[in-house]
C-alpha cells in the first residue's frame, strides 16, 4: 500500500471516525434534519436547488451560461496524504461533471490537527487536490483552513453549463434504461484498508476508480437521449437511485447480475469487510426497496461510494451512444443495469 506519512505521525485514517463518503450523515437523520428547512424566497434564476437532492446548485447567468456551484469534504478513506487529496478533489469535481458542466475553478476546504500532522503532510494533501484540479484544467482560486480535531479536506467547484443542458437527478422518464459508469466496491475496499486487509492490487484499483475524474458528464448531457444524470456516493447506487427514482416520480428496477464490482470486493465483504455507512443506509431507506438479495449481496447495494459512478436515465436507443461515451473517455466497465418504469405504488427501487 502507498505511504508518504512520516512515521513518527500517526495514520491519517487513524485519526477520523469514517472515511470518504461514508462519513455523510445517514438518510434517515438527515430528513430529520433539513424537514423544516427552506421557505426563504427562491429567484426565477435558480434553476436546481434543494428540493431533490442533487448534485449541485445551478443558477442562470443569462441565455448561454448557468453557473453550477457544490461543494464536497470528508476524512481520510487512505493514509498517504498524496493520494487523501485526489481522492477528495476528483469527488468534488465529479458534482460538477454530473450536472452536465464543465467545471471552471475550485475553492478549498481545509480542516486539520496542526498539533499532531505535519505542515510537510498538510502540504501533500493540498498538493495531491491541486494535481487532479489541474487535470481537470481548472485552478484552486482560494479557500478557508481552520484547525480541526480531525483531518478534513475537499472543495467548493464551480462550473458553467448551457440551461438547456442541465441533467437533473429528476429527469428521468418511464421506460429509460440505466448505465452506470463505474463498478461498486469503493466502500468495501476502504474498510479492508482500515482494518489492514487490503494488497497492494486491491489499493491500486481502489486508487484507479476514487480518482478517475468523471469527464464524460457534458458530453452525456448534450445527447438528446439521455434525461437524467447524478453520480454514485456516500448513499449508495440504492440510496442514489432512490433519490432518480423519487424525483421523476418513476420506479427503479435494478438488473444485479449486469451491476459491476471491483475485483475481490465480493471476496473481502466475504471476510467482513463491510462499512458501517452501508448498515445506516439500508436503515434509512430499505423499507422502500424489494431485494431478496443476500446479506452479502446487499452489503453492495448500499455500498458507500467515494467518488463514485456517474448514473445515466437514457431512451432506450441511446444506450449504445451512451456506452460509447463512457469508453471513449477511458471507462471500460460502464454497463446498462436496469430501467425506470411508471410508478403505481409500492417499492421505489426493485432488485431483480
């Protein structure tokens, strides 16, 4: 496993209760939480806002240019601090991507225990944000930085898209079918990581997929076709689903066998490689989900994931251009696993 941690400084992960994704606040209690919030006037130029969840804020600028703002910081999910800032940076951007934008610059969060990291440590976390920022051809422009029990790191991103091309979680249609753009396993990697059990192999392809920028978003937003979008995070392809499913006021159906998984995820939910987030997810909201799935299998299903996937609504004979996009920009496991149907009642998300 990659470390550049000085020994004399404890394990980044050491120091934070959860990692990644998995440290959102469970659905559940969320609700509770943001139930009587709102009733502040909203402007005819907010075009997204909170009211389904997304993935980010959009605001119209004009007739060419809404203005896409989000913003995402957690703990450590890995303990070289290189690696904790792309991990965090590449989550970040991915908002901006799955609104259909194009992200323009970043402001970051920095939350650290200057009494017990190094500034040298600090300064890699910073640097490993700045490099995927790079890759993504926009600059850190600012930020804020306080001292904080536990190590927190992350973004404010901004990007700008064509009104027209924004791609709500909520524009899904009955009879869509659904492409996911990157396989599930994220959380079940952390947790071997945490408790040691992860190889060398395991932390590669955990690093490959956390900071795979999801650059396909605008390309996928300007085909016609494709009516939703939102990516795959701390609430699971479940919990995500859920939230697509809720806001077109359509049902889910999930083809399993087709869902892809990171190699040796199964092997280690197996050994008891299982976050903690997956329990409270099912938890918040598994009485509006039918599976027969298995524990195991359902440990998956509710799987946190740190940068995770972006989720597609498509027609259906969009699937192919959909699919040739994703391979275009480099993601070889992106794959159709399901659909949307007109909702009569009942479960929000079926597993078949």
């Amino acid at each position: 496993m990659s470390s550049t941690t000085p020994a004399a400084e404890p394990r980044l992960t050491s120091l934070s209760h959860g990692g990644g994704c998995g440290c959102k606040i469970a659905p559940g209690v969320l609700s509770e939480i943001l139930k009587n919030q709102g009733g502040l006037p909203v402007p005819p130029e907010l075009l997204v806002g909170i009211e389904t969840a997304d993935d980010a804020a959009v605001y119209r600028l004009n007739d060419q240019q809404a203005l896409i703002a989000t913003t995402d910081f957690f703990m450590p999910i890995v303990d070289d601090p290189y690696d904790f800032g792309r991990i965090a940076a590449t989550n970040a951007i991915s908002d901006v991507y799955a609104m259909g934008g194009q992200p323009i610059l970043a402001l970051a969060i920095v939350g650290m225990p200057v009494n017990v990291l190094s500034t040298a440590t600090i300064g890699r976390i910073l640097a490993g944000g700045q490099s995927v920022c790079q890759a993504a051809g926009i600059p850190i422009a600012g930020g804020h930085t306080i001292d904080s029990v536990e190590p927190i790191y992350g973004l404010v991103a901004l990007g700008l898209v064509h009104p027209d091309r924004v791609r709500r979680n909520a524009g899904a249609q009955p009879g869509d079918r659904l492409v996911l753009g990157k396989p599930l396993g994220v959380g079940v990697l952390s947790a071997a990581f945490k408790k040691e059990r992860l190889d060398a192999a395991g932390y590669a392809r955990m690093m490959d997929t956390t900071t795979r920028l999801n650059t396909p978003g605008p390309a996928l937003a300007a085909l016609p076709g494709v009516h939703a979008l939102t990516d795959v995070t701390g609430f699971g392809i479940a919990g995500h689903g859920l939230e697509m499913a809720r806001g077109a006021n359509c049902q889910v159906l999930l083809d399993w066998a087709r869902v892809p998984v990171l190699e040796g995820v199964r092997e280690l939910v197996a050994a008891g490689c299982v976050t903690g987030a997956s329990g409270r997810n099912w938890l918040g909201y598994g009485a509006e989900v039918a599976s027969g799935l298995p524990d195991a299998e359902r440990a998956l299903l509710t799987d946190p994931q740190t940068s995770g996937g972006l989720l597609v609504a498509c027609a259906p004979d969009s699937v192919d251009a959909v699919l040739a996009l994703f391979g275009q920009h480099g993601f070889t496991q992106a794959a159709e696993i399901g659909e949307m149907r007109a909702w009569a009642g009942g479960p929000r998300l079926i597993v078949r």
